[in-house]
C-alpha cells in the first residue's frame, strides 16, 4: 500500500465516513464522480456519528476508525449528527484535538451569472485556528446563577496558524492577508494573536497585511466580501466568518473544506446532515465534491483535482443545478443527476467562471514551530482573584469582610460583579452605578511585585472559609517583564 506521500500513479489510502443524514447520498454521489475522473485512490469506510453514539460510545467515533485513519492519514468525512444533551462529543471536535488538525481551511468563491449572489468577484480563503479560543469547549459552573467558559489562547498556536495563513497565501498566488480580533476588549487573548501576526507578517513583505476588530470586518464580508483575499482569526470567530462567507458566495451548500494537523488531514462539506430532507434524494453534493476536489490537491493528484473542479463549473453554468440553487422556472436535478451530469462533464472547463489548474491548491508544507514563549525572561506572582459565591447584593457587608480576610502586603484591592467594580476599600463612601445582579463575585488581593507566595493565597482562602464564605474558584494574577497578565476591572 503507497504512502499518502506517494506520487498520482500510485494509489492512496483514504478512510471515508459515509456520515448522518444526508450524508451517504452525497457520498456515494461523490466517490462516484472520482471513480469516474480517474482518482488513484482506495477506500477504508468506518462509522462515526449517530449510529456509534447510539451504541454508547460518547464521542461518535468507532475504535476501528481510529487504526483507520492513524494508518491513512486521510480523513473524507460526510456530515454528522451529533445528539444532542447528554454528554455527546463533537466527532468533529475531538478529530481536531486527537490529530492536532490546526488549521481549518476554507476556500469561498462565487459562481457569477450561475448560482445567485449578490455580490461578484468573491475569490476569498478562511484559515480558521481550530483547537483553541472558546471551542476548546472547557465551561464550568459555579454557583446557582453563573457559568463560566474559558477562552483559550496559547502563543505556540497563534503562531502556527498564522504562519500556516501566510504560507497558504503565498504558495497559492495570494495577495493579502486579514487578520480578525476583537483585542480592542480582550486585550490579552486577542491581543496576543494580533501581535503574533503583526510579528510573522513581517517575515512576509510581499504579501499586504491588515488588522480589522472582528465585527466590523464580519460586516465588511457581508457587504464587501470581494475586498478580501486570505483571512485569518480565532477558532469561534472563524466558524461564523466561513459561514458568512459561504452564505454571501451563493449557498453553504456549495463550500468544502480541509482540516490540516500533524496526525491526519480530514476533508468535509461546511454544511450539517440536514435530516429533514435526508432519503429524498434532493441534496447539494457539490460541497463534499469540493472538499474531495482539495484533498486530492493536497495528495499531490493535482490534475484529477483540476479536471473534476472544472466539470462542477461547467455544470453550474450549464443550468444544471440542485434543488438549493435551481433558478425560479428551471428543473431541478436529483443528487444522483447533478452527480451524473459531472461525470458527463469530465474533460469540459467553465467558460465565464475562472477554471481549476492542476497547480492550483497547492499543500502548504506544515510550519515548524519555533518556541519563542523563551524571550519572556520574568514571570512574578503579584496577587489573586478569588471568586466567592454569594448571593446577597450587600456589596458593603462582603467587602468588610473581605477586608478582614487580607494579610500584611497582600490587601484586598477591589470586589467585582461582571466586570464592573463594586466595591473599593480605599474609598469607603464607593458606590457602583448598577445593583449586582449575579451571585459570583470576584475579589481582588493584591500585593508587591514577585513577593507573594503560594502560601499566602492559601491563607486569604483559609481567612476567607473563616468568615463563612464560599470561594469557588481562584486565579493567580502575573506580570511577565512586569506587563499584567491580567485584565482590569473591566473592559474599556
């Protein structure tokens, strides 16, 4: 059996998922169409989805499917029902964590005069980080009233996706790159992602770099999305973005995309299993085609890639299209019958839309990581934020206790509610301009740069239980280089 690495004429091991829903008709109507163009490739299918989540396993995959795809590397996966409630895990999150599959990647074009769209002359990539930010899923809950999700963003993984970004542009002929944030607010965690890509970027002087604050730049894709080119952002951020994206080009049905780690490539469709028009034979397969169309470019099959992307264009602008994008007065083709009518196409290229090169896609060799958190020579212990559970609105009351519970160099500094400050011990008279209305408070002890310990913060907490209170979570307050890692008191 060829290695995944091996040249076209030899034939590669992919581990296919025929999915939920719709998901087995357009995957037969899929592995039809590169039969039909001549893919060098073998198949391994496994179950992941509901099937498997019904039998018990919690994250949808079957163990079989695990030796499947650490022995193929090779992921081509139709959508997944995942139910919902009840513990069940994300097959598509935990593939991302278990194969270190970084980068998500999504290509969005529109398909002018063929498909509807509103605008033209979209050509645009979104290179979303796929482990990290909000999705990491870590959530907790504290108290009666509040939940608390972590959003988690680590240097080592803003800079590979965003050399993985940069890369991508300039091996396929892009111009620009943008990067989404929103560190006008969270200052440190988007902060830190934007100063990443200001500092790659500068290895990359052809290619034009910018900065937007993610909701205005979510607005200028709906609106302008032919301005963009590359697009780069955190892992939530760029979930809804594609999604945008897609949606502005024409259809969500109409999108692919690749997921690229160091254990395994997984190539889907963006849209869902669509259950409610599952077994009617009606379904788009054009974005699981798309994604096969990216994952032969990336086994290096560049040709057959280019041949089965061009007979999907000129199917469009032949009319012949699926219930989803059918123009008003026109039949609609059966999932089958698109999929017929692109292996009819084979060896036919657009005429008015721009065509598939067999050089097109290229793979983007995986960045090297350079550790570079060591350029940090500092890190000091300088307080704490201890949470408590409390769910009376005295503020006043808990701050004098709270006052109590301090120690000599270790002092409460404040007592917040959301963000909002509501009580300050240095000024008594203090008195915030809304009522609390949360039962998780976070309160603030501070002392000298480098001189508090662990033990000290063990015995706040102890003071603290001591007065009857509740603390249910902490978390240390650093300086690195003596820059806060920390925010304030509340957002500005």
């Amino acid at each position: 059996m060829a290695k995944n690495s091996a040249p076209s004429t030899e034939k590669v091991l992919v581990t296919v998922a025929r999915g939920d829903g719709i998901g087995p008709e357009i995957m037969e109507a899929t592995l039809s169409i590169l039969q039909a163009a001549g893919a060098q490739l073998e198949y391994d299918f496994v179950n992941l989805g509901e099937k498997v989540f019904k039998s018990g396993i919690m994250n949808g995959i079957e163990p079989r499917a695990w030796e499947s795809i650490r022995n193929s590397r090779l992921l081509l996966k139709a959508p997944i029902t995942t139910p919902q409630g009840g513990g069940y895990k994300s097959v598509n999150v935990t593939m991302r964590k278990a194969f270190g599959q970084f980068a998500n990647v999504r290509p969005v074009r529109t398909f002018d005069g063929f498909v509807h769209s509103k605008h033209a002359k979209v050509d645009m990539v979104i290179v979303r980080e796929n482990e990290e930010s909000l999705y990491a899923g870590i959530e907790y809950r504290q108290t009666r009233d509040t939940c608390h999700a972590v959003k988690l963003i680590s240097r080592t993984g803003a800079e590979l996706i965003v050399r993985y970004a940069f890369e991508y542009a300039r091996a396929n002929g892009r111009k620009k790159v943008t990067c989404l944030i929103k560190d006008n607010i969270m200052k440190i965690t988007d902060g830190l992602f934007h100063q990443v890509f200001q500092l790659i970027g500068k290895e990359y002087p052809e290619l034009e770099k910018e900065s937007l604050i993610v909701d205005i730049g979510m607005a200028r894709v709906a609106d302008t999305p032919e301005r963009f080119d590359v697009v780069v952002t955190e892992n939530l951020y760029g979930d809804i973005v594609s999604d945008i994206a897609s949606q502005v080009a024409g259809s969500v049905g109409l999108a692919g995309s690749m997921n690229i780690g160091t254990g395994c490539a997984m190539f889907e469709a963006v849209h869902g299993s669509a259950p409610d028009i599952a077994g009617k034979g009606i379904a788009n397969p054009s974005g699981l085609i798309n994604a096969a169309v990216l994952m032969l470019y990336h086994v290096g099959q560049g040709a057959c890639a280019a041949q089965i992307g061009n007979a999907l264009l000129y199917t469009l602008e032949n009319g012949q299209h699926t219930a989803d994008i059918v123009k008003k007065g026109e039949k609609a083709l059966t999932t089958q019958q698109f999929a017929q009518a692109v292996i009819a196409n084979l060896g036919k290229a657009p005429t008015n839309l721009v065509p598939f090169a067999s050089g097109s896609g290229k793979p983007v060799k995986l960045p090297r990581h350079q550790d570079t958190t060591q350029s940090v020579r500092t890190k000091r212990l300088t307080g704490v934020d201890v949470f408590i559970d409390y769910d009376h609105a005295d503020v006043q009351t808990i701050g004098a206790k709270l006052v109590q519970c301090g120690l000599t160099g270790l002092k409460l500094e404040s007592v917040s509610s959301r963000g909002m400050e509501m009580f300050n011990p240095k000024k008594p008279d203090y008195r915030a301009e809304v009522d609390a209305v949360t039962d998780l408070w976070a309160c603030r002890f501070m002392g000298p740069e480098g001189e508090v310990a662990n033990a000290d913060i063990r015995s706040i907490l102890h003071n603290i239980e001591a007065m009857g209170l509740e603390w249910v979570k902490i978390e240390n307050l650093y300086t690195f280089d003596h820059i806060a890692g920390f925010s304030g008191k509340s957002a500005d």
